[in-house]
C-alpha cells in the first residue's frame, strides 16, 4: 500500500521574514531565490516570491510585477546577485 507522504510533496515557501515591496525600494539588496505562483490577489496573474538577504537578514517579499518577473527569469544564472529596487512611474525594476 502506498503512502500519502511518500510521493505527495507539498511545495514550501522560500524561507524568510515577509516584508512588503514598498519597504525595499531603493535599499540595497541580494536576490538569493525566487519562485512563480498563481496569484491569490489577482485572478489569471502570476505573482513572485523573492528570497533575499537585507542587512544579512533573510527576507521574502511578494510581487505581481511583470517587470520583475521578466528580469527574474532573464538572469536567473546569474542568482544571487546584489540589487535594489526601484519604482519608476507605476512599475518596479531591479537598478
């Protein structure tokens, strides 16, 4: 008989303390890790989970940037690196 907890795994979420986006910008950072999941915000979007080291503290953050996203996705090679965040107009992008 099969178990349950043999081939269920449940993916868990990156480790750290959760802050909010808008507390980072402009803040150097270093993006360890990230990973895509539906969005519970908004309906058909995809939101990020971002792993990062603020002052040698381990942090997540949540986003549904397309920006952000993209850029993730484009240099993931090259994790971690160090960054900020910047919000320019009505979007967020890594400087």
């Amino acid at each position: 008989m099969n178990k349950f907890s043999d081939f269920a795994k449940e993916e868990a979420g990156l480790e750290g303390d959760k802050v909010t986006i808008s507390e980072l910008f402009n803040q150097k950072i270093i993006v360890i890790a990230y990973r895509k999941l539906k969005s519970r915000a908004v309906q058909g979007k995809t939101c990020v989970e971002i792993q990062f080291k603020l002052d040698d503290e381990l942090r997540v953050t949540f986003t549904n940037s397309a920006v952000l996203e993209r850029q993730l996705d484009q240099f993931k090679e090259m994790l971690p690196f160090e960054t900020a965040i910047k919000k320019i107009h009505n979007y967020y992008t890594f400087t």
